[in-house]
C-alpha cells in the first residue's frame, strides 16, 4: 500500500512539472516587454498647440488687484470700456478691489474644429489675494504666429480655500489661480494635411535610438507583408501611406496597435539634489571597486568656568573659558562592491548605510573612477 501510494505521489509531481515547464515555455515564447508603437512613437504634425491669451476677470469680493500696484488692470479696464463705447475721464484714479488682471492658457489638440471647447487655466499676474468668485470676460487666445485660435470666457473655478479675520488668517491650497471647464471656444483651426506628398508619413520616436527604429521598421513591413516603412535616422521612420484618406486613418490605426519591443535603454543614474532622491535603471552596471565610507564631525562646546578666590584674599571673581573640542568620526570600512546588475548594486550601497546624499558623492567619485558605467544626470 505503501508502495502504491509513492508511485501515485511520483507520477502528481511528474504531472505537476511537466506543467511548470509547459508554462515557463510558454511565457518564454511570450514577447518580452512588448509596446505598442503608439506609446513610444507618434506621427509628425500630430500634436497639441499652446494657446495664451491676456484678460480680466471682475466680480471678485474685494479680493481683486489693488491699482495702485498693479497699474496695467486699470489700463487694461479702461480699454475695454471704450471699446463698449465708455469713456473714462483722463486722470480719473479708479480704485476697483472687485477686478483682476490674469494670463489665460490651454492647449489646442489637433484635428480642432471651429466650435470645439476648450478647458483653460486662469492665473492672476497682479496682486489679487484671490479668484474666487470672479468671471473671466471675453479673451483672445493666440498662438506662437500671434493669430487667435479660441476665444476664453466663462466663471473660475477655484480648488482653495480662505478666511481672515482679526489680523489672524487661513489658507488651504492656492487662491490666484482657477480653471474653467470649457472655458474656451475654437475658432479658428490649425492647418494638418497629413500624407499630401504623395501618401508620405513620418513617424518619430519619442526617444532617439538606431535599434528601436530598426525594429519597428522590421514589425511594420512584417505587418502589412511589403516594405512600407524605412528610417531615415534614429528618430524618424518614413511609411509610405494611402492615398485616400479613409485608407490612410486605417493605415495609421494598424501601425500603432503594432507590438515592438524597444532595445534596452543605456545605463543612467539620475540625482535630483532638491529631493534628495537617486533613481537607477536596470542597464547601471558595476564593476569590481574598493569604497570607504565615513563621516566626520567636529563639535565645539564652550563652557565658562567661575574662578572663586579664597576669602580675605581681597581677589576678584572671574568668569574664565573652557572651550571643548571634540573630533568624531564614523568608523569606516574599505569594502569591496560589485554588481552584475541593478539589484547587486543597490545592496552594495545599502551595505555601506549611505544616505541618498552620501549616494551621489559615491556614484559620482565611482564614476570617475571607471567602475560604474552609467550616465549620471543631475536634476
């Protein structure tokens, strides 16, 4: 019985390897971090357009630019009535706390149309404590060539909050900037005649590399089975399109559900000394190096001692000095690191217990020492 019950265990665990090992094939025959082309590349001409404009914006509760210091709102409030056919007397000082001068911004997507909206955001220039409340009045928003692309108009939403009362005040996150939810109207469209030479496009990578092009190149002419796509650099790949345009959209549509898989990217480490924060690839490589690692403080302690003479000495009691200086340092060990890849070298560092300070001091002295063959990039 005893027998038989082994032979069964023995032919479960067979069966149950046999099945891990059809599995592991089968993730292997799997592509490796495979991407779309759409999330690596798009089409030349193919993108969004800033839009900026200058204007007003009234009904705040006196919570609007002071004029006095913000000169330009009177100006500005001053044009805009004469161009509705109000005149201001010259001279006239006009204390208005219920306007605001802002910037007005948003982004034009491509393929916009003449009456398409827009959302904008609003940000005071002047000295405006807040924008709650106020109403943007009608703004031209221009383009990089000057001409006007959308019109802005509409009341602010504004995320903060505040009170102020007895010299005492609260605020909860930022008062002098608001958005407007389709705040803006599209009136004039950007001119994008894509495939007009001929059926011609452009597809360019979002990051520069002869391999990555070279397999998309591959994947798109192994798509449509005919060579429909070459590079022309380590950016840009040239497809030969449809003429039709109907032809074309689908075209395109196939070319980006393509499934690439980009060559690994080059070996970087970035520093961002505001945060203190390092971020390594998996490419960073170490090779073989000896790093010692300590810290060294010196602290200074003054104390003042009193001198007391002894009695009918007729002496004089005096304060005198007693300065305190102390060397310490962190003991510190020669050790050898080394790593094959990136999770060798972070346990390397840990072991030394750097900080992400002491961090960067190392990965750039092992840098300029040849053990670590990586970009660094400093933020």
């Amino acid at each position: 019985m005893k027998q038989i019950g082994m032979n069964r265990n023995m032919r479960q665990i067979t069966v149950l390897a046999r099945v891990l090992l059809l599995l592991a094939l089968l993730l292997l025959a799997l592509p490796v971090q495979a991407e779309r082309i759409r999330e690596i590349a798009g089409f030349a001409g193919v993108r969004d357009n800033q839009l900026v404009g200058y204007g007003l914006v009234v009904g705040l509760d006196g919570s609007g630019d002071q004029t006095m210091q913000a000169p330009f709102t009177g100006q500005s409030l001053t044009n805009m009535l004469s161009q509705l056919g109000i005149t201001v007397p010259p001279g006239t000082n006009m204390q208005l706390r219920n306007v605001a001068a802002v910037m007005v911004t948003a982004d034009l997507p491509p393929f916009s149309r003449p009456g398409q909206r827009l959302d904008v955001n609003v940000s005071s220039i002047g000295n405006a404590r807040s924008l709650r409340g106020g109403t943007l009045l009608m703004t031209p928003l221009k383009g990089a060539d000057g001409d006007t692309y959308a019109i802005a108009q509409g009341n602010l939403l504004v995320g903060g909050a505040g009170a102020a009362a007895g010299g005492a005040s609260v605020q909860v996150n930022q008062l002098a900037g608001g958005r407007i939810a389709g705040g803006a109207m599209v009136e004039r469209e950007v001119p994008l005649d894509l495939g007009s030479n001929g059926g011609l496009l452009e597809l360019e990578l979002k990051q520069a590399d002869f391999g990555t092009a070279q397999r998309v190149v591959n994947a798109i002419n192994d798509e449509f089975g005919r060579p429909v796509a070459a590079a022309m650099n380590g950016r840009v790949i040239a497809l030969d399109g449809p003429m039709n345009a109907n032809s074309r959209v689908n075209f395109m549509a196939q070319v980006e559900n393509i499934q690439v898989t980009p060559t690994e990217a080059s070996a970087k480490v970035v520093f961002n000394a505001r945060t203190g924060s390092v971020v390594m690839n998996s490419a960073v490589k170490l090779h073989r190096a000896a790093v010692a690692h300590g810290n060294l403080s010196i602290v200074i302690d003054p104390r003042f001692m009193v001198s007391q003479p002894a009695p009918f000495s007729e002496g004089e009691t005096v304060v005198v000095p007693d300065t305190e200086i102390e060397v310490q340092e962190q003991d510190a060990y020669l050790r050898v690191v080394e790593g094959a890849d990136l999770v060798d070298v972070v346990n390397a560092l840990n072991a030394l217990g750097a900080t992400p300070t002491d961090l960067m001091a190392i990965l750039e002295a092992l840098k300029a020492a040849g053990s670590l063959r990586a970009d660094l990039e400093i933020l």
